[in-house]
C-alpha cells in the first residue's frame, strides 16, 4: 500500500517540492512530480535547473528519450501522459489526488499557507484516510522554528 506523507504549512510550495525531489534522489529513489498544468510544470523545471539550496537536480519531462535514464520526471497535462516508468516517489503538486497514485511506493503531498490550498490538502487528506492509507504529517512552520 502507498505511504503518504502530508507537508504542510509550506511558505513556498514549488521550494519544498524541490528540496523533496533532492532528497528523494539521493536516497536513490526515482521521482515523478504530477504537475497537471502546464504552467507549474515549466515553473518546477525551471527552479530544479537553479535551486542553489539543493543544487542541480537531473530531471526531464517525462515523454523525453531521456527519461529512462532520469532520476526525476516531470509530467504535465493529461494523466495520459503519465508514464508506466517506475517511479517509487510520486510528487503530486496537483489540487487534486492523483488518479494513479497507488502505482507508486510513496506519494508526497505539499500544502501551501494559503486557503484554497488548505481547503484542496484537507479534501485530498480526507480521500487517502477514508481509503484506510497510513498518513504522516510534517508541520513545515514548526519544523522552520526548530532549526
């Protein structure tokens, strides 16, 4: 059964997606971010290319040749699109729960401070543990202050 880790209170959403797409990789684990529009797609693939706090992370769209070589994939648009490659990571930056997330091992959920993306992160909260899934909860503003 997938694990789903919720991380909330986030101050910058595509920051932390960053920062967890690092990590995962050097934990050597294959990462899909689900970026359904277009436009948070190419900003995510932007700031992979600069986020000097986690350094370059190797990434392609997920319909790239390269793609089977990457250890992060972008995908944007259609769940069509979504490719059958294995990723043990699946990071959704969609509003709503991706419709083929039990594919993947684990599926990180960012919530954001604002009230349309708390309001989505509940609804999405509530599918998963309606479902019976085992839910972690990390609290980003608290982790923040004790550090």
């Amino acid at each position: 059964m997938t694990s789903i880790d919720f991380y909330f209170n986030a101050d910058d959403r595509l920051g932390v997606a960053c920062r967890l797409a690092g990590k995962a990789m050097r934990q050597q684990k294959r990462v899909l971010i689900y970026a359904p529009e277009h436009g948070v797609a190419e900003k995510i693939d932007r700031m992979l290319w600069t986020a000097k706090a986690v350094s370059f992370i190797p990434h392609c769209y997920a319909h790239d040749p390269l793609a089977g070589s990457t250890p992060v994939l972008i995908t944007a648009g259609e769940v069509a699109a979504v490719p059958e490659t294995a990723c043990e990571v699946l990071l959704n930056l969609s509003v709503d729960y991706p419709p083929f997330f039990e594919r993947h091992a684990r599926l990180l959920e960012i919530v954001a401070q604002d009230e349309e993306q708390v309001l989505a992160g509940r609804t999405r909260f509530k599918f998963y543990r309606d479902r019976g899934y085992a839910i972690r909860n990390h609290d980003l503003l608290a982790a923040e202050a004790r550090a």
